[in-house]
C-alpha cells in the first residue's frame, strides 16, 4: 500500500517535470538557492572558473547540464548544498549543472 501510496505522489511530479514552466520554474528555485548559499561567502572562495561556469548555467535558463567542475573544498561543499536543496524542491540530479570529467594519470 505504501509502494501504491508513494507513486500516486511522484506521478504528478514526473508528469510535470517534462513541461517548459516546469523547467522555468525548477531554474527560478536554483537560482534563488544560489544567491541565498553565497550570499555573505568569503571573497575568493570560489574560483573565478567556477562562478563562471555557474553563471553561464543560469544564464542558459538552466539548461547547460555537466558544465561546471567544483575543484576546493569550498566549491564542493556549495555544490553539495546546492544539489540537496535543488532535490528538496523537486529537481532531478538530472537537472543539476555539476559534474567533472575524470583525468586521466600521466605515467612517468
């Protein structure tokens, strides 16, 4: 009953995740918890790489996904944060723009 009881909540939410205000919506949520998570962060704490990457992401409306690469402590830390509170709203780990390519080990 509660497996029953758990899809009739996330059906909705599936239905709606795919519509365009849905989309709008979600980014508009992200971008409230960006400025809420650095506003008063320390200068310097987040690369200027980073921020750049972040800003082109909500710039797009969202929707440039994997762009952006937390490499300090600091960087992951927000990144983690920002991926809780994103699902807590509602957005997919889909929807996040974190996400770093593996390097590769130089052998010597």
């Amino acid at each position: 009953m509660r497996l029953f009881s758990l899809c009739l909540m996330v059906a909705p939410v599936a239905a709606s995740a795919i519509s365009p205000e849905w989309t709008a919506e979600k980014c508009d949520r992200y971008t409230r918890a960006w400025h809420m998570a650095t506003d008063g962060l320390a200068t310097g704490a987040l690369s200027d790489r980073f921020i750049a990457d972040h800003d082109a992401f909500l710039d797009s409306g969202c929707t440039i996904r994997g762009a952006v690469c937390p490499m300090t402590t600091s960087e992951y830390d927000l990144a983690n944060m920002l991926s809780l509170m994103a699902v807590a709203e509602g957005a997919t780990g889909s929807f996040l723009p974190f996400h770093c390519t593996p390097t590769p080990v130089l052998q010597d």
